[in-house]
C-alpha cells in the first residue's frame, strides 16, 4: 500500500486538508500577487483531501462552512471584508480539525474482572480455512493466558454476527468487535449498517460489559459508514478503535493473503496489537 493510498484511508488525509484550508484563508489576507495562485491550490487540495477521507462531517458544521467558504469567496470583491472572512474560515476549519482529534487517539480501557475475552469477527478474524489454529484469537489465548471465546465467522455481518451472538452464552467481561468490512464490499446500506450494529452493540453491552470495537478502514466518499459506526460506537459506550490501526496490520508487509484476509504473519500482528488495546484492562 503506498503512502497516498495509506494517508487517505487512514483518514489522515483530513488533518492535511485541514492544514491546506487554514493555509489558504489566512495566506489570502496578504496582498501577495505571488500567493494568489498557491492560495487557490491549497484550498482546492484541502477540500478535495478532506472530501475523499471519509471523515464524517455533521450536516450543521458543513452547512455554516459552506457559508464561511462562499463569504471568503465573495470578499475578493469587496476586499474590506477579505480579514474577516479568511480569520472566520480558518477558525471554523481549525474547529473542524481539533473535533476530530479524539477519533485518532487509542482509546483507553477499565480494568476488568477475571481473564476471559470474546471476539466477535469476520474472516479476518476467522480466517480462510477450517484450521483456526492460526487465527489471532487463538494466538492471543496462547501468549496471554486469557480464555478467549471465539465467535467469529466468514462472511459475517453486523446482523449475521447478533445472531450468532446470541445463540451462545456471552460470559467474558470484555469483547473486541471487528465487523462491518462485508457490510461495506456487500450490499447493506449505511442506514441497515447503523441498525444492525446498534442491535449488536445494545446487545453486547449488557451487564455492563467492556466493548472495544476496530473503525473501518474506509475507501473515498465512505462517510456514511463512519458515521454509523461512530454514532453506535458513543450511543453504547464503546471504544472505538481508530482506523490507522487497522490499516496499518492490513498494510503491513506479508500482513494479508489478499489485501484483506490476514496471512499467518498477519494473524501475529493482530493478535500483538489488540494485547495492545486490552492490556490495561488485565492489569
């Protein structure tokens, strides 16, 4: 995976528009014949950077920065307005950037009682063949000392895994959830998306369990997914796990068979980096 292809799916694609835009609106406040050509660049790699990192923007904040962006525009005429205009602008993209923070930090989780973890997962987690002596659940019960139970499965969804879910007994004081990557390749819409995964989450979440769930890494003009998965992620508490760590095991060298299903050495870095995540709750 190159650098562009990385950056973009991560979502920090977002944080470099973010930059580009704040740069255009303030480098437009100076009367620089030479900046007017780099301004238009910048803003119009801004937008476009931010556009395709599926970086789920509320309906309100797009709306007033469409109306900073179309005043910044018009005070080109009316150049007594250009400050006020450019500072209002940056200022709001600035916000924009500091509220999206928090989604790229590895969350951290309350210590549970006893050694026990469930996963509920796809065939990433599954993995492609009968033999799950491989797999990073298996791997992570080894290394770990912690009873894993496994409800993963190929080809599952969020409203394919509730049902799995609850067809067995749920004991382990925490559960790590990687699912959604056939609800997006496969034909569920963002709106179904949303559902089922609420469904899954309000079921997992009883007891007052620990739930750690992995956000999708998302191709461009994904937004809607994010959304849904963000939404149902704060609705019931669960800690979200932000993109650029999924990625990067999907992008790890011999990390995946196909891009997506993880190779045995794959396996290994997963079961590494979600020890990563739960560690603090064995404590």
């Amino acid at each position: 995976m190159n650098w562009l292809v990385y950056h973009i799916v991560s979502g920090q694609a977002f944080f470099t528009g973010t930059v580009l835009l704040v740069f255009a609106a303030l480098a437009s406040t100076r009367r620089r014949p030479f900046l007017n050509r780099l301004v238009v660049i910048s803003f119009l790699i801004g937008a476009i950077a931010i556009f395709v990192s599926s970086t789920p923007i509320a309906s309100w904040f797009a709306v007033v920065a469409g109306a900073f962006i179309l005043a910044w525009i018009a005070s080109r005429y009316y150049m007594q307005l250009r400050p006020w205009a450019a500072y209002g602008l940056a200022g709001w993209v600035l916000l924009g950037g500091i509220l999206e923070i928090p989604y790229h930090h590895t969350p951290t989780l309350h210590q549970v009682l006893g050694r026990q973890i469930a996963v509920i997962g796809d065939s990433v987690t599954a993995g492609m063949s009968d033999d799950e002596s491989g797999t990073w659940p298996v791997i992570l019960a080894r290394e770990h000392q912690l009873a894993v139970q496994d409800i993963s499965h190929m080809g599952e969804t969020a409203s394919s895994a509730l049902k799995r879910a609850k067809s067995q007994e749920i004991a382990a004081p925490l559960v790590v959830v990687e699912i959604g990557g056939n609800d997006l390749l496969g034909s569920t819409s963002a709106a179904k998306f949303e559902r089922d995964l609420n469904e899954l989450l309000s079921y997992l979440a009883q007891d007052g369990r620990e739930i750690v769930m992995f956000e999708l890494p998302l191709p461009p003009l994904s937004q809607s997914y994010s959304r849904a998965q963000r939404s149902a992620a704060s609705k019931h508490n669960v800690r979200l796990v932000p993109k650029r760590v999924f990625l990067s095991i999907l992008a790890g060298e011999g990390s995946t068979l196909d891009t997506i299903h993880l190779s045995p050495t794959g396996h290994q870095r997963m079961a590494e980096c979600v020890w990563r995540l739960v560690e603090s709750a064995y404590d």
